[in-house]
C-alpha cells in the first residue's frame, strides 16, 4: 500500500537523522570536537520537515480516516497528536541550547546533550508507537478505497502542499545532511 510505504519511508529518513543526532550529542558528551554545522543542518531538517511533511499527513489524514472506521484509536491517536505538538516545543529548547553552547563553550554541553536525549528519545518512541500500534489498527480498519485515498494524497495529487515537488528541497537537505556529515554519519571529510 503506497500511503503506508510513503509513511514508513518518511520514518526512515527521520530515524536516520535522529541517530545523527544521537552520534553528534555523544561526541558533545565527551568532550569531542563535534560538526556544528551538521547539527544544524539535522536539527533544522527535523524541525521543519514532520511539521511541513509528515505530520499534516497524520493529523490531517490518516488520524481522521482512521477514526471515520472504528473507534479504537482514539485514545493513542490523541497521545499521538498530543506528541506532535510537544515536540514542536522540545526542538526549540534544543535549539536555545545549542546558541548557548556556542557562544558559552563547554560550560552549556550537558544542558544541551540532554535536551538532544530527551528529544530523541521520545521522538523514537512516538515512532514506534505509531508503526507498532497505530499503522496495525489502520491495516485492519481501512478500505481499499481509504488506502487508495490515502496514497493519492500523500503521493501529493490531491494534497498538492503535500505533493513531489514541494518536498524535493527536503530530499536535498537530507543528502546535503550525508554530504557533509563525516563517516560513519555520512560520506562527508573526516572530522
Ligand atoms: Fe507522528
Ligand atoms: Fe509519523
């Protein structure tokens, strides 16, 4: 089904770019020399790219859809859509803590590498939730005729701020962001 293969591709490219983020905050943690520019590049790509991409997909359409057919997610969809507002918050402490630690030095590493495990850790865990509890329920519930809405949306024929074209800079990003990030992240120069 093409609107669950969209969806858990998606899951793919955010999961790679958070354990990037895992590997950056590890070497922040130790006192390493760490690729600033590369952090940003992936805290930029998380921060924009569920909230313009990804999510308006859940909560727009397949949350509703799922709930136009049973009942029984409502409770994990609210969590879900609950989450995605947190983490909207979450990505800008992480981003108030990466300006202090450029400008204040090591003194601001842990706050910082914490608020990098905090995100990620719960980032993951929505993740999980969604591929282990909800996407079963949705391959129980729907229709042919919803999956066949879904793919058509979210391959962007109807939803055209959904569609190819807009998320083509976003595919950019991402190989920009393996450009440049040192092996074993990417296939950039090593640190
Ligand atoms: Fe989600
Ligand atoms: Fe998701």
């Amino acid at each position: 089904m093409k609107a669950l293969s969209i969806l858990r591709q998606e899951h793919s490219a955010l999961t790679a770019v958070l354990h990037g983020l895992q590997f950056l905050a590890g070497q922040i943690e130790r006192g390493e020399k760490c690729d600033i520019r590369v952090l940003r590049a992936m805290l930029f790509y998380i921060d924009s790219f569920p909230d313009r991409f990804h999510h308006p997909k859940e909560d727009g359409y397949l949350f509703p859809t799922i709930q136009k057919r049973t009942g029984a997610a409502d409770a994990v969809i609210a969590k879900l859509e609950e989450e995605h507002h947190q983490g909207m918050l979450a990505i800008r402490v992480v981003e108030q803590r990466l300006l202090h630690y450029e400008e204040g030095g090591a003194a601001y590493a842990m706050p910082l590498v914490q608020s990098l495990h905090d995100y990620i850790e719960a980032y993951r865990r929505h993740i999980r939730t969604e591929e282990e509890v909800l996407l079963p329920i949705a391959e129980q519930v729907l229709l042919p005729e919803d999956w066949r809405e879904l793919g058509e949306v979210f391959s962007g024929h109807l939803d055209p701020l959904l569609g190819l074209d807009a998320r083509q800079g976003f595919d950019r990003l991402f190989t920009h962001i393996v450009n440049i990030a040192p092996p074993p992240l990417g296939v950039g120069p090593e640190a």
